[in-house]
C-alpha cells in the first residue's frame, strides 16, 4: 500500500545578519491581528527579543512575555495556559531548543502557528515538526508541527557560545548514520522510506564535512552553510512526515545517556559519538565521522563527553529500548555488554 501523509513546511524563511526587525513584515505577511506570546530563553536572549518586541509593538499587537527556563511538562503547561489566559493568535520563539520546542509543542495544542528565531545552532529543531521534552525518564520526542516562519540572524548565532556550533555540527553529522538506519528498516521491515527525504538530510551532512574547517573558523560563510544544513534537515522531517531521516541508532544512543546521566553534555555532542560507534557498526567510514567532529573540537570519547566508560556500555546495551517503534541496525534485541565494551574500544570512546 502507498504510503500517505501530509507535507507541512515553513511558509517563510529568512536567513541573513540583522534579519530579526523583519519580523514585524512577517506577522503582517501572516494577517496576524490579535495578541502575540513572546517565548524567550533566559540566557544570550536579552538583546535579539529586544529587537523582536520593538519590532512587533511597531504593529500594534498586544504582546506578553514569557520566559522559558526548561523543556518540561511544567513549562509546556505555563505557556500554554498563557496562549489561553491572553487568547494569544501566535506564538514567537527567541531563544535555543528548549525554548523553540515548548513553542512547538504549546502552538500546536492550541492549535496556532509560531514563529522560530533561534539564537543558537545546537539541533536540529529550528525548521522541524518534532519537539522534545525532558522528564524523569529522560528525554522523549513528539511530532507537533513546523514554524509557519523563521528567522534565522547569521550575526546573532555566530556570537552564541561555541559549544552550541559544536553541538550543531554533531546533530548533523549524525544523519550519516540515521539515513542509514531508515534504509535498512525499510529493506527488512518494509518501513516507509522516502528517497527525497534521506537525499535532504544526507545533503546537510555532506554540506557540514565540506564546510568544517570554515566553521572552525567562525567565518559566516560556514555559519550560514551550518543554519540551512539545519534548515534542510527540518524540512527533510517535514518531507517524510517523521524525524526518520534525521533520527537513528545514534539519537537512540543520545537519549539512553540522558536516562542514565542527564544533564551531562549536550544532544548534538551524544549524537556525534554515538554517529561515530553506529557508523562502525554500518560498516561505513567511522574514522572520517570522528575526524571531522574533532576538527571543531566535538567530543568524540567519553571522557570528552564528562561520562565515565560504564555509562557509554550502560547506554550502548539499553538503546534498542528506548523507541520500539523505530528499528536500526542495533536491531530488536540490542548488543550485548561484551559487543558494546568492545565497539566503544575499538572506536576509542573508551580507553
């Protein structure tokens, strides 16, 4: 039977330095007319929401501001009682993941659009449907929907701390390993495998390989090269209608680690390790994987990570069971304790 589903993409996208007075030409693109929530991080954010709310009080339009501190089911909870308690039309996010996500998520309850401006370049989530929340359990990833726009300033994200460019550099150099992972669900399970999609995300890895020395640099033709990698990779989420393309053994690796140690390293740098372990077990080029994370400075060992070597072969063994639904080449019963130790050495995230 032919898959089915349905295509939601950004309407608008604009890329560029000093690119955040624009929004105002976006909300009045959109017909928007009603009040507008304001979501901000509360850290690197001071000075673009400022911009943003001269730009939007420029219009007219009631706004409310509110800080995001987490990515929480309390958080998600606050703002979406703020969309209710001030009947807010839309919903702007200036800030990095977290803040992005909870607008993801609290807009789509409600039924209404929003706008992503990030601050930082650290995942994935600045153009996709998909959004995550933290919990006791670690981390656990929901579809919701995709900005209706975004506004992506080269300026602001290049001065963002480097260890979020480094993160967004291991977020993307992990669809090496997640397009593969859908490959192989589909030859095996007859999974749904769009060719369009893999070739999207695909594309974004390759673009950050052939562009690293340049984002090492900090120069903003590597840090525009490194927002439409991004870009393209949400739009890839888009295309296939889930996070497949984008999404793997590796992110099963990355969210094993946030049940056993939360906290202790960001996703994009757990993804770029668990790329580089996953890639060897594809088969594929893993040494050209761990070289291009280390010419950023990417974590590429536990160590690096902050974790000790137990956690990595704790995480390596629980993987497979973090999403049942999502087959990858750890297969449904996972590796075995002996074969994780083993992999991890052989790779050198442990000693």
């Amino acid at each position: 039977m032919m898959h089915i589903h349905a295509i939601n993409l950004p309407r608008f996208v604009i890329v560029g330095p000093q690119v955040l007075p624009k929004v105002g030409e976006v909300l009045t693109r959109l017909n928007v007319n009603g009040d507008v929530l304001l979501l901000c991080g509360e850290t690197f954010t001071k000075e673009p929401m400022g911009i943003v709310e001269e730009s939007v009080n420029v219009l007219h339009l009631p706004t409310h501001v509110v800080k995001v501190k987490d990515a929480t089911e309390e958080t998600l909870g606050a703002v979406e009682a703020a969309i209710k308690d001030t009947k807010s039309v839309i919903v702007i996010s200036v800030g990095g993941g977290k803040t992005i996500d909870i607008a993801k998520l609290a807009s789509f309850k409600h039924n209404i659009q929003f706008i992503s401006i990030p601050t930082s370049a650290a995942h994935d989530g600045i153009a996709s449907p998909v959004a995550s929340l933290k919990g006791c359990n670690g981390s656990t990833s929901t579809m919701a929907h995709p900005p209706v726009a975004l506004l992506a300033d080269i300026d602001i994200i290049a001065n963002s701390p480097r260890r979020q460019i480094v993160s967004g550099v291991g977020d993307i150099i992990a669809k090496y390993t997640a397009v593969r992972d859908w490959s192989l669900a589909h030859r095996l399970r007859g999974e749904y495998y769009g060719e369009y999609a893999a070739s999207l995300a695909l594309m974004s890895a390759e673009l950050i390989t052939e562009n690293i020395d340049l984002i090492d640099r900090g120069l903003d033709v590597g840090i525009r090269s490194m927002i439409e990698g991004l870009i393209s990779c949400g739009y890839a989420m888009c295309i296939a209608g889930s996070s497949r393309p984008c999404s793997g053994s590796e992110h099963l690796f990355s969210h094993a680690l946030d049940k056993i140690c939360a906290g202790q390293a960001l996703h994009g740098e757990k993804c770029g390790v668990g790329t580089i372990m996953m890639m060897y077990l594809h088969g594929g080029d893993w040494k050209s994987v761990k070289e291009v994370l280390s010419k950023v400075g990417a974590p590429t060992s536990a160590k690096e990570l902050g974790m000790k070597d137990e956690q990595i072969i704790e995480a390596l063994t629980i993987a497979h069971t973090i999403r049942a639904d999502r087959y990858t080449i750890l297969g449904e019963k996972g590796i075995a304790r002996e074969a994780a130790e083993d992999l991890a050495r052989i790779t050198g995230v442990i000693e």
